[in-house]
C-alpha cells in the first residue's frame, strides 16, 4: 500500500464524516430514546434530574427563573444549586420540548458533543483524522461517560471538557479572539454544572500550561498573561451562576471540612477495567455495580482503548503524552480513596480534597485521558509489532488470573458463570483488536488496511456496547406522566402548596434505599407512590424531605432529627412542619393522614429565646406546642417587642413558588411564623415596608408585626444572583462586541501528517 493510499485511507475521517459516524452508533444504541418511544429513568435521572427538569420548566413556562423550590425540604434554594442548570442555554432544548422525550434526547446529544469535541483535540495534537475518531468514539463510549447519562448536568459539563482543553490551550498560544473563544467554552461549562468535572478540567489545563510554559513551547511573556486572563473571563461570564453558588455553599450543610469519603475504587476495583462483570452483582433495575461503590455503574474503558493507552505509556517519547499518563495515574491513585495510604495523607495536607465528594469520580481523568493515550499511538510509529503483542500477551494474562481468580475465590453474591462468559467476550475482543491493530502495520495488505481503521472502531463501539447489562435502562415514557400519582393515591386531605405537606416517613426514607424491583418500569412506579426523593415535583405535591446536594445549614439540622441522628418521629414538630400525610408503618408506599398539622402560617406565639442546640433539642420535646411558642436565637431579642401569646387571626395566606402573601390581624404587637425554610436571601415586607425577617424554630421564619390589621409580603431576592448578572451581561455583551472586531491571525500550521511508518 503506497504512502500516498495510507494518508487517504487515514484521512477519510473528516470532521463530518465522523460527525455523522457518531451520531450513527448512538442511533444504533438508544434507537427508543431518540424516537420518543421510551425514556432513561433508572437512579438518579428518574428521582433527580427528570423532577427537576419538570419544575424548571413549569416555570419557564409562567415566565419565571426558579430561584427558590417551594415543594422540597420545606422550601429550598433551586437556582444556587448549580447542577440544576437553570442557566445553562442548551437547557432551552428541553424547556422547550415536551419533557418526556427532549430530556433524554438532550443527554444524548451532548454525548455526540463530548464525542466531537475529542476529536477535534486529538487530531489538533496527533495530527491524525483516523486517531481522533478512535479516541472521540472512545470517549462517548465508556462506561464511566455513559453512565453520566443519568445526570443531565454531569453529561453536559463532561461533553465540554475536551471543547475548553482545545480552546483554553489556542488561547495562550495564539491569542486574539481564541481568548474570547476560550471563554465563550470555559463558560458554557461552568454553567452546565458539575463542579468536581470543572475542577478536573482546570487542573489539567494548569498542568499542561505549566509544563509549555517551563519548556518554552511557546513565547512565555504571552502565556503569562492570557492563561490568567482566559480563567478571570470564564469566571466573570460565569458569575451570574458562580455567586448564587457559592452563597449557599456558604450557608450550607457542607462546612469547611466536610467531605463524604464513601465509594471510593475498591482495592480489587482495578479488574473492572479487564473484566468489567467480575467481583459484583447484578443490581437495582438490572443495572451491575462493583461492591463497596454505587457512583458509577462501570468503570470499562474498553479493552482496545485500555491496550493503546498502555502502549503510549510504554512506546511514545513525548512529553505531553508523559503529563497525560502521569494524571492518569495519579487518578487511579486517588480513585482508590481510602483503600491505600496516599489518599488519606494527602487529604490530611491538603483539605480541599474533600471538595470531591466521593473518591471514585476521579476516574472521570482516566476515562477523559485513556482516549486520548490510545490516540498518540495510532497516529505515531513507536508501537512496534513485537510490543503490540508483549502488551496484548499481558492483557490476555490478567484477563484468565482474573478469571480464575474470580472462579476460586468468588464474593458470596457473584454470578460466577456471568462473570466467566463476559471475561471470555473480553477476550475474543481483546484478540480480535490484536489482529486489526497487525493489520494495520502490515504494508503488504493495503485492502485489509483500507478497512481496519473504521473496523477498529466499531469494534471499540460493540466492545462497550456489550461489555455489561445495560446501564442506561429504558421504559415507556408515560412513568413521567404529571399528577399519575396524585390521582391514584386520592390523599384527603390533599397536600398543597401554602396548605400541607406530605412526609416520608424515617423507616420509609430508608427502606427506598433499599427497595428494589428488577424491572425499572415497576421500580419507578412504585417509588413514586411513596413520593420518593423528588418525584413529588411531578404531581406539584409539597413535602418535608427532599433530594438535593446543598441544603441550608439550619434546614439540615433539623432534617437529620429525622433522617440521619435518631430516626425518631416527633409528632410535635411533624405537626408544626404542616405534614398532614405520612407514609403507613405497614407499607411505605401507602399514606395515612395526620388530623394535628398546623397550618403553614400560625401567629400570636410567646417567643423563647434560645441558642442553636437548647432550639433543637426543645424541637424535639413532647411537649414543643408550634401554636403557643416559638424560638428564636439571643440575636432576635433586640428586634422583637412582642411578648405573646397574642390574639391573632390568619385572615388569608397565598404562596407562590418565590413570594408568599399573608394577610394578619393582630389585637397586639405579635410575631406570625411560617413554616418555611429560612434562608438569608428572602426579604419581609409589612404593608410594603421593609420588616426584618426572623430564623424562627432554628430553621424557619417568622415576621413581627404591630396591632391591627396588616399585609405581609415575603420575597426571595437573591442580591449576590443580581450583582451576578450585572457582571456577566456586561462581560457577555463586551465580549460579543469585541469578537468579530478582533484582528484574526494566520493560524499557524497543522502538525505534520503522520508518516509512512505510522500504524496507519
């Protein structure tokens, strides 16, 4: 095969090519998601994102950007959250599409996006049209990229990481509008909302910017400026999110130190990447899952792209590439958490580690860098035949140590004959990978050498795409059907925003953990007659629980009095909390009614100050009357006149999903709770005029108010959303203006083409 056949041969994968090829394989792997007919459901997406998603919409519909969600947690800050992506604009997609279908549709298009954007980083740094899109279907097709699929915010922020590297990296070499480009990236990202993801990306970005800098690999004066320049840009676009964000860190449950250590890599994990089926069981949904972690559903990478990239480790002499596999080690290091002794230490030195929350998501920089690895290899000639054998020789060793392992010593739940069946599949891949990869070195067979480069990527695709039971698990899209529980349970008295709530229950809350029917259909169904994490969002039903990463620190508090500390019920401050339904004792999917719930508004209470622990404590007393009394902190004494009990009347309360109006008529000076979780950024309002607004029963509000007849207005304003906004329409607006008059610069050439000598 002549030179001049093996560059056309290489080159055949252009950009649109490869577009059309991706979207293809995700055609073929999810033909009922894209027509509509089913839709994911399994874990979080069902009872995370799909509610959320709903609430969003409902109020983008009323023409409302949801800053506060009335229906969870006692009420709970929605936008600040930052992996609810209300202000990511791709999110328009399934805004404005019916939900059931644009939702997942949305997940997968983001996965043609990370497949994309791959491809144009390795071919920008190997050169080689047939390398990038080997390493771009590598990418979209691992385990550890699908399943990020349940997370909307997760797939979106992860389809952008190649997108940014690529573009932050022609930044400060380039310069000009690639900055503003660069920014234009960086900032659809932090948008998107995964902020373990975020945080990988710029830390690779700092490593590889500090070894071009070191190296002079380009001017080092320009570089010191515009890297810096392009991370203060992304953070300003950005800041409309970033501040809310960071104020209820701020205000959360998650103080300095926090950190949740669970599911990191098992010691033994590291054979999931051999033989993905092995040490595990088939769980929840007919979904598998290693032992000891339940983050992600697989950690395979593929076993072709796991053998290119050891081969770059071990064949090609070039320094980006050494950067790359050191970050992957030091990943898969850190990925085992607290099952070697250097996680521990380091986190010990260096706190901020805690910020990732579990261990395990460090296997996000394998699954981001192995395509890349696997890239360098097939577009540079270091990999000689006789090497790619001696590591395929040691892959197909490990893979039947594993095997046998895995047949000798079993864990008691295993489904060995599984186990041993997906090994073998393992390794009829890994063989036939072997042979397309010789193929591709041999110059005398230039039909087999057409062929192999678009044969070797359907193979990588079919090896991830049958590496495991599906992780992804679809079921007809009328589960999300609104209100389908709400009329089959027929609660009386209903819950309903500003009247009561529905409680799950401490014994139910736990047994949701554990409840699980293989089919996801039933699976679903059935948790959502028992409103299980979030799924009261789709019938609009309030409740005291709810399911979200960042709670105000004081709401927490006295959530875990139920959920976390003792599991114990409380009927007093069930009642107070306006919970008028709770799951039965006997079945956790049917509810009974509670006759003694206060409405969500009371007045006239007589106010004990009390501190932090003596309030909660007193919460939990059986004598705690939330009609006659009510706590507030030493620092409300001076703001507070009323001395109660008070005679008051409740004329009217109306509450929306960021206002609440409440109409009160007082005989004297008194004090009118609502039993809605407090948080800094809601403002009080009587008769239009400022009130201070009270944290009342250390978790709640409350607003005093004169004798007579008054009008109280409570409205979430969250200033740091405004100043936010102010610095990111600005910045967006500048930089909108500026990009097209930018002066634009020759681009400097292309690396050269891969030689004849090359794998391809």
């Amino acid at each position: 095969m002549s030179e001049t056949t093996d560059c056309r041969a290489a080159n055949w994968f252009t950009p649109v090519r490869f577009g059309v090829l991706l979207a293809l394989l995700i055609l073929a792997a999810f033909p009922q998601v894209l027509s509509g007919l089913q839709t994911f459901v399994v874990r979080d997406f069902g009872f995370f994102a799909y509610p959320l998603a709903h609430f969003q919409q409902e109020c983008f519909q009323r023409g409302e950007l949801p800053f506060w969600d009335p229906f969870n947690n006692c009420g709970a800050p929605f936008l600040a959250q930052w992996n609810t992506m209300p202000l990511y604009p791709p999110a328009l997609i399934y805004l404005l599409a019916p939900l059931q279908w644009s939702l997942g549709v949305f997940c997968l298009l983001h996965l043609w996006w990370a497949g994309l954007g791959m491809y144009f980083l390795a071919r920008r740094w190997t050169g080689s049209p047939f390398a990038a899109a080997f390493a771009g279907v590598a990418f979209a097709f691992n385990g550890v990229t699908l399943n990020l699929l349940m997370w909307p915010s997760h797939i979106a922020t992860f389809s952008w990481m190649p997108w940014v590297v690529l573009a932050v990296e022609l930044a400060w070499r380039e310069g000009m509008q690639k900055i503003i480009l660069a920014a234009f990236a960086g900032a659809f990202q932090m948008l998107a909302g995964g902020p373990e993801i975020i945080l990988f990306t710029w830390l690779l970005l700092l490593a590889l910017w500090l070894q071009q800098f070191v190296r002079g690999e380009s001017p080092r004066a320009p570089m010191s400026w515009r890297f810096p320049l392009v991370v203060a840009l992304v953070i300003a676009l950005a800041a409309v999110q970033l501040l809310p964000f960071l104020d209820l860190v701020a205000h959360s449950q998650r103080e300095s130190g926090y950190a949740d250590l669970r599911w990191s890599l098992p010691g033994w994990g590291w054979v999931n990447f051999i033989v993905p089926l092995a040490f595990g069981r088939t769980w929840t949904e007919g979904v598998f899952f290693q032992y000891d972690q339940y983050w992600t559903s697989s950690c395979y990478l593929g076993i072709g792209t796991l053998w290119l990239a050891l081969l770059a480790l071990g064949t090609v002499r070039e320094r980006r590439v050494r950067l790359l596999g050191a970050v992957v080690v030091v990943a898969l290091i850190f990925a085992f958490g607290e099952n070697t002794p250097v996680y521990p230490a380091l986190r010990k030195i260096i706190p901020q580690l805690g910020f990732v929350t579990y261990p395990i998501k460090y296997v996000l920089l394998t699954a981001f860098l192995a395509p890349l690895l696997a890239a360098f290899v097939l577009a540079r000639r270091q990999a000689r035949p006789r090497q790619i054998l001696f590591a395929g020789t040691v892959l197909l060793a490990l893979l039947a140590v594993i095997l046998f392992w895995a047949w000798r010593f079993p864990f008691p739940t295993d489904d060995v004959p599984l186990a041993e069946w997906n090994g073998a599949l393992r390794a009829l891949f890994l063989l036939v990978t072997g042979a397309l990869l010789l193929i591709l070195t041999q110059a005398e067979r230039p039909g087999l050498r057409r062929l192999a480069p678009l044969v070797l990527i359907f193979l990588a695709w079919l090896d991830v795409f049958t590496h495991g039971p599906t992780q992804n698990p679809t079921v007809p899209s009328g589960v999300y059907e609104q209100n389908l529980a709400r009329r089959s349970l027929a609660m009386k008295p209903q819950p309903a925003l500003g009247a009561s709530r529905a409680m799950v229950s401490p014994m139910a809350e736990a047994e949701f953990i554990n409840f699980a029917a293989h089919e996801p259909k039933n699976n679903f169904l059935a948790k959502r007659l028992g409103y299980c994490a979030n799924c009261n969002l789709l019938d609009g039903v309030p409740k005291v629980d709810g399911f979200f990463s960042l709670t105000p620190r004081e709401n927490n508090d006295v959530l875990s009095l139920f959920y976390t500390t003792t599991n114990a019920d409380f009927p007093r401050l069930q009642d107070f909390l306006g919970a008028s339904q709770i799951t039965a004792p006997d079945q956790i999917f049917h509810w009974q009614s509670r006759p003694t719930f206060l409405p969500l508004v009371t007045a006239g209470q007589k106010p004990v100050f009390l501190g932090d622990a003596e309030m909660l404590r007193a919460l939990t007393r059986p004598d705690f009357d939330g009609r006659n009394i009510v706590y507030l902190p030493p620092s409300a004494k001076p703001l507070v006149t009323a001395t109660g009990p008070a005679e008051t009347r409740v004329l009217a309360s109306k509450f929306g999903t960021q206002s609440v109006d409440i109409e009160v008529e007082a005989a004297d000076p008194a004090l009118v709770v609502v039993a809605q979780t407090y948080y800094h950024a809601w403002r009080a309002y009587v008769d239009a005029r400022p009130a201070p607004l009270l944290r009342a029963n250390h978790a709640f509000q409350a607003v005093q108010i004169p004798a007579g007849k008054h009008q109280i207005h409570l409205a979430y304003e969250d200033r740091a959303f405004e100043i936010g906004a102010a610095i990111s329409v600005c910045l967006w607006v500048n930089c909108l203006i500026c990009l097209p008059l930018m002066r634009r610069r020759p681009l400097p050439s292309r690396p050269p083409p891969p030689g004849p000598d090359s794998l391809i």
